[in-house]
C-alpha cells in the first residue's frame, strides 16, 4: 500500500475479506460506497449527499412503520406515513382530519369494516371522530329514513362547521346507499334558570346549531 494510499479512507468491510485482499485500497474505496449504503457512515466530505442513516437503521425499525399507535411517538408509524398504511386496509384519509383522528381510524377500520352500514357501526365511528355523545333515531315513515343528533362542545365557529362537514362525509360513506337522513348538530351550553338564580343551580341545555338532510 503506497503513501497516498494509507491517507485515504477505507471501508471496515475490508476484515471480512480474505487476508490478502485486506490490504488492497481499491477494494477499501469501493467497499465504502457500500457501507456508507448499508450503515449510513458518516460521510468523509462536507458537500456529500450520502444520508445519515444507512438501510440497516430503517431495516431494525421496520416493524414500527405498522405500529399505528405507540407508547411514545418514535416508536409508531411517522404521520406522513399514514396514508399509505391505509391503504393497506382499503381506507382512505381527509387531509382536514387531524393525526390523532387519523391514527386511531386505521387502527380501528377493519373492526368497522363488520358493521358498515349498521347504526352500530355508524354511531362508533362519528363517536370516535367527535368524540362526543351521538344518537340516531330510525323510523317507520318514511321509509329508510334516520336521524342523526350529535352534541359538540366545540366553541370555534370554524372548527364547528368543519366538523359538522366532515360527520356528514363520514355519514355519507358509511350509510346504506339506499337510505337518506337527517343531520342535527347541537351546541352544549349551561345556564342559570331565573328561578334558580338564588340557589346558583346550573342546567345544562343543548342549542340547535343546523341540520342536513340528504337524500
């Protein structure tokens, strides 16, 4: 090996070779690119693109890009991930749903899956979503036709109409097609009943906000 040679920098990999072969700084160059490949070694130059980490960093933690939910954030699936993990179960994600929403939607998609179309499977999932109380009322007259009455505790006006838009996705992609309904969305508020301003009795009240009727 020449004087110039022993100045460059050379691969690890070139222990496991044969021992006469260790020694050949051709091999220890190219050998680098792969290890800078497998291992992400810290590259030798300011302005060189190789990535920090190396495919043996991704293949170690492949088992947490499908861990949809974890303990700690690093241990579960990166959000920008998500959309294709869906897919994996045949679901697809609005861009308006928050991360949270979105994480527990896929882990729960495929229990939904057995009771689509169901008023049980309707009523959980705009549950999960709002994460406030739901009922859905059915009648005989008209035919297949059902109410549903969801109670928000959100105060912002935009928040409000973005989530009432978005239980109305929900409702639309879930229902039996050949059904229509109605949709009511109802602001909790309390106040203080004027016969019992001097007992400070609080009750609560609920406020219609809107409805939608599809059909």
């Amino acid at each position: 090996m020449t004087e110039n040679s022993q100045s460059v920098r050379l691969s690890s990999y070139l222990q496991y070779l044969p021992a006469h072969l260790q020694s050949d700084a051709f091999l220890g160059r190219f050998l680098l690119a792969m290890e800078r490949i497998l291992t992400g070694l810290t590259p030798g130059e300011p302005d060189d693109i190789i990535p920090e980490q190396g495919l043996e960093y991704y293949l170690d933690r492949i088992h947490i890009y499908f861990t949809v939910t974890a303990d700690k954030a690093e241990n579960q699936t990166p959000a920008d991930f998500l959309p294709w993990l869906a897919s994996w179960v045949a679901a697809s994600l609005r861009e308006d749903w928050d991360e949270s929403f979105k994480r527990q939607f896929i882990g729960n998609i495929a229990t939904f899956y057995r009771l689509r179309g169901t008023k049980a499977g309707v009523k959980r999932l705009l549950e999960l979503y709002t994460r406030e109380e739901v009922k859905i009322y059915e009648f005989d007259l008209p035919a297949h036709y059902f109410q549903v009455d969801i109670t928000l505790s959100e105060r912002d006006p935009q928040n409000l109409r973005r989530q009432q838009q978005i239980a109305k996705t929900i409702l639309d992609l879930q229902k039996p097609a050949h059904t229509f309904y109605r949709l009511q969305v109802l602001l909790a508020t309390m106040q203080i009943r004027n016969n019992d301003l001097a007992k400070g009795i609080i009750v609560g009240r609920t406020t219609l906000l809107g409805t939608t009727t599809i059909r």
